[in-house]
C-alpha cells in the first residue's frame, strides 16, 4: 500500500518540484527569523535595560518589529504559493479520477452503487489533500528547525535545555492519548458520511417509487437514524477536541511554570541571566508547536493513507479495453457481424452461463428481432456487442475481423443505442439530440425530427426543441423521450442501430409512433431490436432469433 501511496504522490508533485522547493526555503527562513527574535529579547535585557542605553533599544526593536513583519509577509507568500500547487494538483487529480471511471469497465459499475462511488471520489480526495498540500515540506522544516534550535539553547543553558528535552514528552504522551481517539473518531465520521450519501442519492434518484408506495416515512426514518449517528459522531469530535485543548492549555502552563520556576532559582544563585531565561522560555515554546505538528502531521497521513491508496487502486485499474491504436470500421459497404460459438458468464462457473455455443448473423441494412423470455440474454447479447464485456469462448466478428482488433471508441460510434430506459440530461431537447455538439447540419437535424415524430412535440411545447426537459426528462412522457433517443442515434450517422427493449415501458400509441419512426429507416440502416415483445404485424422483421433458456438462437 505504502508503494503505491508514494508513487501517486510522486506522480503528482514531481511536475512542481521548482515550487516546491521556493515553499521550502520559505518555510525554513520563516523558522530562521523565529530563532532571530530571541536573541534581541535576551540582549535588551541583558545589556542595555542595566545600562539604560535607550538607541540600542530602540534600534533592535525596530529591527525586531521588521523581521516580525517580514515573517507575516513571508509567511502570506508561502500560503498563496501552497493553495495554488494544492489547487493545480488537485484539479489535476479530480480530472484523472473522473476521466478513469469513465473508462473504467462495465464490472467495475455492477459491484459499486453510484452512491458509494460518488462519496469515495468526494470524502477520499478530500481526506488525501494532506499528501498534496505544504504538509510534507513543514515535516521537513521542523525537522530542520529542531537540529538548528537545540544548539541555540545549548549556548544559553546545558541543564535548561535538558530539562526542556526531558519535559517535551510529557506533551506528548497528553497528545497521543487524545490524537488516537480523534483520528479513529474521524475515520468513523468519514464511514457514516459516505453511508449516508449513498442513501441520499438513492432516495432522490428514486423519488417517483418512494412517492408511488408511500415510503415517506419509512425512507425519512432511515435518513434521520443516519443523520443521528453523523451529528453524534460530529459531537463526540468536538467534545474530545475541546478536551484537548483545554489539557493542552493546561500543560502547556504546567511545563512553563516548571522552566519559570527553575530558571528562577538559577537566576537566584546567578547560573542564568533574566534575559537568557526569556529566550530559553520563548526557545522551548517554539519547540513544543514543531514535535506537536510533525507527531500531528505523521498520524494524520496515517488517519488518511487508506484513502490515498483507495484513489491508488482506482487509477492503476485497468481500463476497459484498450485498443485505440485498432482497425476504424467502415460505416458503408460492410457485410455483417456474426457471433461465432460465444459461450459467456458473469461468474466462473460454467453452470451459470448465459449463452452456450451461441451462433447467428446480422447482415447490412436488415431489420433483425432478437425475442427472448426475461434472462435468456438479450441484454446481454447486446453488451458483448458493444465490447462492454468480452465472451469467454469464441469470438464475435465485423466483416470476418474479431472485433477486438478495431478502435474501440470508433468502433463503438458505428452503433447508435435506444435504451429501455431513457438517459437524457437536464437540458434543451434539442442538446439531447446533438449531445452538446456544435456545427450539426440544420437540414439533417430537420429530417431526424421528422423520421422520429419529434415534429408533433415540436409543436406542442411553447419553446419548442429549446424546453428544458428537467432530471432525465421528467417533464415528457414516455413516447416523447424515447423518440429524442432514437433522434439522437440518427442523428450520429451511424450505421447501425440498436434498440434495447426501448419500447417495453411505452403505452400502446407511443409504441405505434416509435414503430412508425423505425418504418422510416429500415432498409436504409441496418436495425437490431431487442424485445421480449415485439408487435411483429407493424413492422416484419428480415431475420427472427429467438433466444432460450439457456441461451440459445432457435
């Protein structure tokens, strides 16, 4: 996990080196003018207050007051020049994560819920953004801060100093007790935040059922239990915080009034100057923020290493198929697709396969009807198709070529694709039908709206092809958004077109009009319809398979 942890974050800061070495330097002379300042403290004291020499006085105060303002200064450079190395990596990487599920395979989608993805995308990027900010160079500057530190206080006092080192761990060991509740806390958070978005998305994703059975009550009940145990984990952070803190405080005085009153003593018998002991005071101080972050900052990249190797694991998966360097196919003058003893299975059990030595043809420019009982496959016949998944024997070929050795994205664009379920996006209709393309031909827009009906809803809706359609088209009937599908996959060109029980959850008069709009290209392109009902008597097909259970063309 570690390997493939560093690699990532490797992989990400190694483009910004020269950045990350200006934050560096920064961060270290920020330390530096820290060690400055006390030396100042000790010499006003020391020297010049017992002798009343008020010019030297003023002159390191001012100095004192430059270097402190100089220190904010630098202190604002090296901030905005972290935020913008963490924003420039991390739009980096939220743009590689969306890019890979999108070329993620068709398994990957059937083993998560879109919830869960979505909240592990969100919450596991966000916990990982300590690996990409400055955190990792102020380890480093501590680190350093600490060696150079120590020498200071060496020269000041040997026994104070070792009285400081010995005193540091009792911090500490207040500190870990609490930092490892807070951290296992936070982990316990992040878990019921994520369970608590995935059943928000599924509850909004499906209002219409929840409305339909009056599963108010019951949806809200199970949402305000997980809202419950978010908010009480949130409480129990915040109590454990604020118990931190005020023992930190606590100790924190206890430690000093420990150095106030031995350095009292030694100043009593006269081993230490008062000037000294304030830089000693101020020295120690400084000493407990940079072991209290780089302990704070190790279990933080503890608390959120699982998310970073989640995002790891997500980004080394293996897209689906990759063959983009493959044959283009002809979108004209192919002769057919055949599949060829395709034996195929979700599972590694041969008991549970779908299709065994499943042989048939499409031919150019015919209509063919796939008909089948619900899980004979006609699915996922049509999956194998488009390569979404590939058969464990035999092969499925376009013009006698294996359609693994084409390109797979032109490939795919030779299918144009109705779904049973109709996939519009909260635009205008007339966006869904181009999908966001611009420089469409205006004539070939007017002929798919014709062929598909779209004509008559065209003319219903008072702004036309430009309605906003609302969440998946929730303000159009059934008919009307399949026919902005079957537009849609016309208007691609492409050469072949499939329908996937695209007309299984229509009413009797919108399946007539969508039969309608396929009368209008059959013998032009070649047309597949996958149904377990097809009204044959409105539309003959040239070829009928039908499939069995299990699988078979009969």
């Amino acid at each position: 996990m570690k390997q493939k942890n560093i690699s990532l974050i490797r992989s990400y800061l190694t483009p910004h080196i020269s950045r990350l070495l200006l934050i560096l330097f920064l961060l270290f002379l920020f330390s530096l003018i820290s060690l400055v300042i006390p030396q100042f403290y000790k010499r006003i004291i020391d020297c010049y207050i017992p002798n009343q020499e008020i010019l030297p006085i003023i002159i390191l105060l001012i100095l004192t007051a430059i270097l402190l303002f100089s220190q904010k200064y630098i202190d604002y450079i090296e901030a905005k020049l972290s935020s913008n190395l963490k924003r420039n990596v991390f739009i980096k990487l939220k743009k590689d994560i969306y890019d890979r599920i999108q070329k993620l395979p068709l398994n990957y989608y059937l083993n998560m819920s879109s919830g869960n993805i979505i909240s592990q995308c969100i919450f596991d990027v966000e916990n990982s953004q300590v690996f990409f900010s400055n955190t990792s160079l102020v380890i480093i500057r501590d680190l350093m801060f600490i060696l150079i530190l120590f020498p200071f206080m060496l020269v000041l006092d040997v026994e104070m100093t070792l009285a400081t080192i010995t005193l540091i761990p009792v911090s500490f060991f207040i500190y870990n007790r609490y930092s490892k509740q807070l951290i296992m806390s936070g982990q316990q958070l992040s878990e019921k935040i994520g369970d608590y978005t995935a059943n928000l998305q599924e509850n909004i994703s499906q209002i219409k059922v929840i409305k339909t059975f009056n599963l108010h009550n019951q949806k809200a009940h199970e949402i305000s239990e997980k809202i419950e145990r978010v908010e009480n984990e949130k409480r129990e952070i915040e109590i454990k915080s604020a118990q931190y803190s005020m023992l930190s405080v606590i100790t924190s005085i206890g430690l000093n009034f420990i150095i106030w009153g031995i350095g009292s003593y030694k100043i009593i018998i006269g081993d230490i100057t008062i000037g000294s002991l304030i830089a000693l005071i101020h020295y120690f101080n400084l000493a407990l923020q940079p072991f209290s972050r780089i302990y704070a900052n190790v279990l933080n990249y503890s608390r959120t290493a699982p998310s970073l190797h989640r995002i790891a694991e997500l980004l080394t998966l293996d897209e689906e198929i990759k063959n983009n360097d493959g044959i283009v196919p002809q979108k004209t003058n192919w002769n057919s697709i055949r599949f060829e003893n395709i034996c195929f299975s979700y599972s590694s059990s041969e008991v549970a396969n779908i299709f065994q030595h499943l042989n048939f043809e499409i031919k150019e420019n015919n209509f063919t009807l796939i008909e089948g009982p619900s899980g004979s496959g006609k699915t996922t016949l049509f999956h194998l198709l488009l390569r979404f998944f590939s058969p464990q024997s035999g092969q499925i070929t376009l013009n006698e070529i294996p359609i693994e050795q084409y390109n797979l994205y032109d490939y795919r664009n030779f299918f144009g694709v109705v779904y049973q379920e109709s996939f519009l996006f909260n635009t205008s209709i007339v966006k869904n039908i181009t999908l966001f393309k611009e420089n469409i031909d205006p004539v070939k827009l007017e002929e798919v709206i014709q062929m598909t009906g779209l004509a008559s809803v065209q003319r219903q809706l008072e702004n036309g092809l430009e309605t906003i359609i609302g969440e998946g088209g929730v303000k159009l009937s059934g008919g009307q958004k399949q026919k902005i599908c079957l537009a849609r996959a016309l208007l691609l060109d492409a050469s072949f077109i499939i329908l996937d029980e695209a007309t299984a959850n229509l009413d009797g008069d919108s399946e007539i009009e969508i039969i309608a709009a396929l009368k209008n290209i059959v013998g032009k392109k070649t047309l597949l319809v996958i149904s377990h009902r097809f009204p044959k008597e409105l539309l003959q097909p040239d070829q009928l398979y039908t499939l069995g259970a299990p699988a078979q063309v009969e």
